[in-house]
C-alpha cells in the first residue's frame, strides 16, 4: 500500500474533527441563503422605491396635464411628461438604493383624461453573482385620472322649507338662482 492510499484510509475512518467537516460543508448553503435574503430584501427596497418615484411622477404628470386644457394636446402631453420625468429623476436620486437604468413611460388618453406610467429599471446584486445572476429587473405601472377643467358640474340646491316663506326668502332665492342660471348660459357655457 502507498503513503497516499493510506493517508486516505485514516482519513475516513478518522471520527475526531468530524463536526468540523460537517460545519464546514453546511456552511456553504447558509451563507449562500444569507446572501440571497440580503439581495432579496435590497430588490424589495429598490422596487418600493421605484414604485414611490413612479407615483410621485405621476401625480406631478396628471396635474400638469390637467392645469394645461387650453393648451394643444401635444403640448400638453409634452409639458405633462416633461414635468413627470423631472420628479422621477429627482426621485431616483435620492433613493437609498441605486436602480440604474431607470427609464418612464407617460401614455395619454385624453378622451377620459387619464395618464399609465411604465417604469423599468435593475438593480445590482452582490450574492447573485455567485450564481451568475449580475442583476434583477425591475418594473412596475400605475395610471391616474385627472380632472377635466374644461367640464364643470354645477349642482343648485335650494332649500324649500317652512322658513322660506318669511321675509319673501322664496321669492328672493328663486331670483337669485334665475340670475346664477342666465349668467352661466349668457357666458357661453354649454348643457
């Protein structure tokens, strides 16, 4: 028998450092389940923080395309994702974790007034690369409804109870809503 194959039959017949061996090969999956938790919970950050940039931009996209009706409608849509891509920049740079690239997309439906945001973006792992996995994507969407101040609804209500009857009050609110309907008509506006 050689020196190697002898050294070799102690070595797995040998009972002392066992548990050193045993640790040592359980400690390669702990550490790699430590490490994708870690990679897992900074995806989850980022894709929360791409979710809050995302709605903050839209927020800022909706309400300048509702503050711009009287504007042509590329304008409009120009000026509405101008706005919504400075504060989804603005938003992403002060993130605790970088998403790079990031990138935003307004679609606009001016028929009902509404605005989607599609979001796309990746961030970086550290533990992923021992799988070969370098980064995770990441997107995400939203829409919102803006307000139309082209339109207005006008609701009178007039109050027909037993006070009304003193001091002629029917008579002086029946008036007053004649003149609030002839001036809404007498200006232009419609239905």
């Amino acid at each position: 028998m050689s020196k190697h194959s002898s050294s070799f039959h102690r070595f797995v017949r040998a009972k002392q450092g066992a548990f050193a061996l045993i640790y040592a090969l359980a400690l390669v999956p702990i550490i790699s389940a430590v490490g994708l938790a870690i990679d897992y919970r900074n995806a989850q950050a980022a894709q929360s923080e791409l979710r809050d940039a995302l709605d903050s931009a839209l927020l800022a996209a909706t309400r300048t395309y509702a503050l711009n009706t009287f504007q042509d409608e590329p304008v409009r849509q120009r000026l509405s994702d101008e706005a919504g891509r400075a504060i989804f920049e603005q938003n992403l740079t002060d993130a605790t974790i970088e998403v790079s690239p990031a990138s935003i997309a307004f679609t606009f439906s001016p028929t009902n007034v509404s605005i989607r945001a599609n979001v796309r973006g990746q961030v970086d792992l550290f533990f992923g690369n021992l799988f070969g996995l370098n980064q995770l994507d990441l997107v995400a969407s939203a829409s919102a409804q803006g307000a139309d101040r082209r339109r207005v609804e006008v609701v009178l209500a007039l109050d027909n109870s037993g006070s009304m009857v003193q001091n002629n009050r029917m008579v002086l609110m029946r008036a007053a809503a004649q003149d609030f309907v002839d001036y809404l008509f007498d200006n232009g506006i419609e239905d």
